[in-house]
C-alpha cells in the first residue's frame, strides 16, 4: 500500500504514480506537469508534449481526420455508462 504518499500540490493520496512519487517531486503527474510544465491556462493545452490537453486535441483531431466526430463518441460512451447503471441497479 502506499497510504503515506500524499500530494503536495493537491493533498489528495498519490496511487496511480506512487513509484514515481519522488520524481515527480511527491506530487501527482498531472499536479507536477500543471506546476512546472504546463504554460498558460490550465484548460488549454500547452506546449510541452506530455500534456494530458494536448494528447486528447491530437486524438481528437485524428478522429474527424477519419470521419468520427469525438463528441459523438463520448455522448456514446456516456450513454453505455448509464445504461450500465441503471442495469446495476435493478
Ligand atoms: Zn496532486
Ligand atoms: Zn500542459
């Protein structure tokens, strides 16, 4: 377990990166990326290329490039996540 590992930034518990807690100077990746990557308003993307922004604006981009419209595929995926809620709960 890594019940110790709290984040620095944020003061929420670090799991998905606890390995890397040192490296990123005992914050979250995305925490560390927003305090000393990430240029700008924080919901945009930025320059640097790791940025969470920046990777879903190529995904996006590619998608219409091949005649999908993200947006579409989202509400889908929404959709699915309520119905399997609601299959869940009966
Ligand atoms: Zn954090
Ligand atoms: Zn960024």
């Amino acid at each position: 377990m890594n019940d110790s590992k709290i984040c620095i930034s944020c003061n929420k518990p670090v799991e998905e990166n606890a390995d890397s807690y040192e490296v990123f100077e005992k914050m979250h990746w995305l925490c560390f990326h927003l305090e000393f990557e990430h240029s700008g308003d924080p919901d945009r993307a930025c320059d640097d290329v790791s940025c969470p922004w920046f990777h879903i604006q190529i995904l996006k981009d590619k998608l219409s490039t091949l005649g999908y419209d993200p947006q579409g595929i989202i509400h889908e995926a929404i959709e699915k996540l309520c119905n399997e809620a609601l299959q869940h709960n009966k």
